[in-house]
C-alpha cells in the first residue's frame, strides 16, 4: 500500500511540474518584431538618390512634375513627405533651398547621408522632422510647396491645410499629386486614396485659390495644383 501512494504522489507531482512547464512556455511573451520603416523597404543603404528606381521613374514621370513647379531658381520649396529625398534632389540642383519634411528620422537621416555622398551641391537641402498633423514651417516660408503620394495618409487634412497656407508666400503655388482610384499596377489601396475633386473642395476650404485638376498627364496620377493669394 506504501508503495502505491508513493508511485501515486509521485505521478501527480510530475504531472504538475508539467503544467506548470506547459503554462510559463505559454506566458513568455514573444519576440516583438518590428516592420522595417518605408525608408528601410525603398532604399539600398549607401545607394546615391541620383541612381534613380528607373521602375518609379516609368510612371511618376518626375521631370513633368517638375515642369509643374516652374522655375525654381532662388526660391525655396518645401517637399513634404519627402521620404528618401526622391523629388528633394532633384528640385535641389535648381532651388536656392529645398525643405525636406517627413515624420519619420530614419527618412531625413538618410536623407543626410546621401547629402554627404553626392557633394557640396546638395547643402542647400534642409532635413526636418515634422508632425502628422501639421507641416512644420515658418509663416511665408516657401516659394512653393510639393506633396507626392502623402495627401491620403495625412490624419487631418482639414488642419494641416490652412496651416500649410499659411507657410506659403503671397501668390506662391501648392503642387499635389496621388494616385487614381481604381485597379492599377501602383500604389495604395483605394481605402488611401480619393478623389481629386475632393481634395479641390479641402483645399478651397482651406483658402487656397485657381485650384486646377490635371488628369490626364499621368497614366496613374492626378496632378492638382493651387495658388495662395
């Protein structure tokens, strides 16, 4: 009888050793695994902005978008959303000074290494970290200002537009491109992306003023532009 309770209290010790093993495994959190940041996913560390992604180049077009903006000499433009500086080098070979705004320092630290890989040229690039919700620039700040795939991820367009305004100069322009609604082989979901005659709406709201739609320049964009009074 002896040595049936100790076979006995020893199987029920084993089995709750083995629960408890069980439960710990169970409540050991798990490694956090952390996304790469855009910056990581779109670019080659080491990589010069000016070796352009020639699959982005085919449908962005940028030389057209920068015949939108104009003349750029002496003038300063911010580019918002600037990311790994895609527009922002190549607006700094003509600007007198190009603000490169995003919300994420990964971006604008990348953005300073490539100043330093491609030269003296690109100093007058300005990297700055700014809010979701606001664009971070002095009142009358720039000539101009381009906002490229962003507008739709912004969390408060009807904010961030008068503020945008108001870092604007007196008759100075507001480029805006984003993607088309509908099944196409770039960019976002439809759920991130809208209308352009509703961004024309925000943007009156905002005071903006000879709002014009473009389109048909682009296969997969819309260009807007907007010119404060």
């Amino acid at each position: 009888m002896k040595l049936r309770l100790l076979i006995l209290s020893l199987l029920i010790l084993g089995c709750q050793s083995a629960k408890e093993e069980k439960s710990t495994e169970i409540e050991q959190p798990k490694e956090e695994v952390v996304a790469p940041s855009e910056i990581e996913i779109r670019t080659v560390p080491g990589q010069s902005p000016l070796k352009e992604d020639e699959e982005r180049t085919d449908w962005q077009n940028p030389n057209l978008v920068l015949d939108v903006l104009g003349n750029l000499e002496g003038k300063t433009i911010a580019d918002i959303g600037a990311g790994s500086g895609y527009f922002t080098f190549k607006m700094a070979k003509n600007a007198e000074k190009v603000i490169a705004l995003d919300i994420d320092p990964n971006a604008l630290e990348y953005i300073e290494s490539q100043k330093r890989i491609v030269g003296d040229w690109a100093n007058n690039i300005e990297a700055r970290l700014t809010p979701p919700d606001v664009p971070n620039l002095l009142p009358q700040e720039v000539d101009a200002a381009l906002l490229v795939n962003t507008y739709h991820f912004l969390p408060n367009q009807q904010k961030y537009l008068p503020r945008l305004l108001e870092g604007i100069k007196s008759g100075g322009l507001f480029v805006l491109v984003d993607f088309k609604l509908g099944e196409i082989p770039v960019g976002p979901s439809d759920q991130f992306k809208g209308k352009p005659e509703d961004v024309r709406r925000d943007l009156r709201r905002a005071g903006f003023r000879s709002i014009d739609i473009d389109t048909k320049s682009l296969e997969f964009q819309y260009i807007i532009t907007a010119k404060k009074k």
